[in-house]
C-alpha cells in the first residue's frame, strides 16, 4: 500500500465522518463547505425528498429538508472504495402516526476531495413515500 493511498483512504473517511455530524448537528454550511458547486443528491421514491437535487445549494436545501422531519441519523458504518465512501445508516423519526425505520446507503462519489454526487439506496421506498407526505 502507498502513502497515497493511506491519505485518499483517511481522506475518504474524514469527509464521510464531517458529512454525518454536520448532518447530525443541523450544520448546513459545513455540509455546504463539503460539496461542489455543482453537487446533486439523488433520492428514490415518489414524496417530497425524492428526485434529484443540482447544486450544492439545493443539496443543502435537502438535508435541511430531511432533518426538518426530526430524524434521528445513526452511523452504523462508513465503507470506502477506491475513490469514493458511503455512509450505512439507520434512520428513524415520528410525526404523529408516521414512523419512519429504514436502513440506507448514502453514496458519496468525490472530486478534488469534496462530495460531487449523493446517490440514496433505501431498504423501505413504500415507507419512506408514507412518511414524507
């Protein structure tokens, strides 16, 4: 293993781990510090959320979107690729009779060491269509 690839992992690591607690804390310009100007977060489903947010202000708008919803983001693991990292998380919240309990997959692809694009792979789209209503 080269030192290179020792820093790109730690790297990768770092800005998954930022990512989560900026997410965690409602720090929306520290998540906007994290991303191109022309990052996308991309969600499936058919609910408010869903689709594709273009622009790092849009993807901020997102997340603030989300969290407005009162989830609870638990880290379970962050794995890394060659290139890019991805957030394994448990996310719950409660509106009323709503509930939401997923497990998701938060894709991170990098550039330049910031998050270009955010792809969202959910264990519950049917649920996740129910709760953000």
């Amino acid at each position: 293993m080269t030192i290179s690839q020792v820093t790109g992992h730690n790297a990768q690591l770092d800005i998954a781990r930022r990512f989560h607690a900026a997410l965690v804390t409602r720090d929306w310009s520290a998540i906007h510090a994290l991303l191109t100007d022309d990052a996308q977060w991309t969600l499936p489903g058919n609910n408010t959320i869903s689709g594709t947010a273009n622009g790092s202000d849009a993807v901020v708008d997102r997340a603030r979107k989300i969290a407005d919803y009162g989830l609870k983001f638990e880290l379970l693991h962050i794995l890394v690729s060659r290139n890019n990292v991805a957030l394994s998380l448990h996310n719950t919240a409660q509106q009323d009779e709503r509930i939401l309990d997923e497990h998701l997959a938060t894709v991170c692809q990098l550039k330049k060491g910031k998050i270009a694009a955010i792809e969202t792979f959910l264990s519950d789209v049917d649920g996740m269509n129910a709760f953000f209503v």
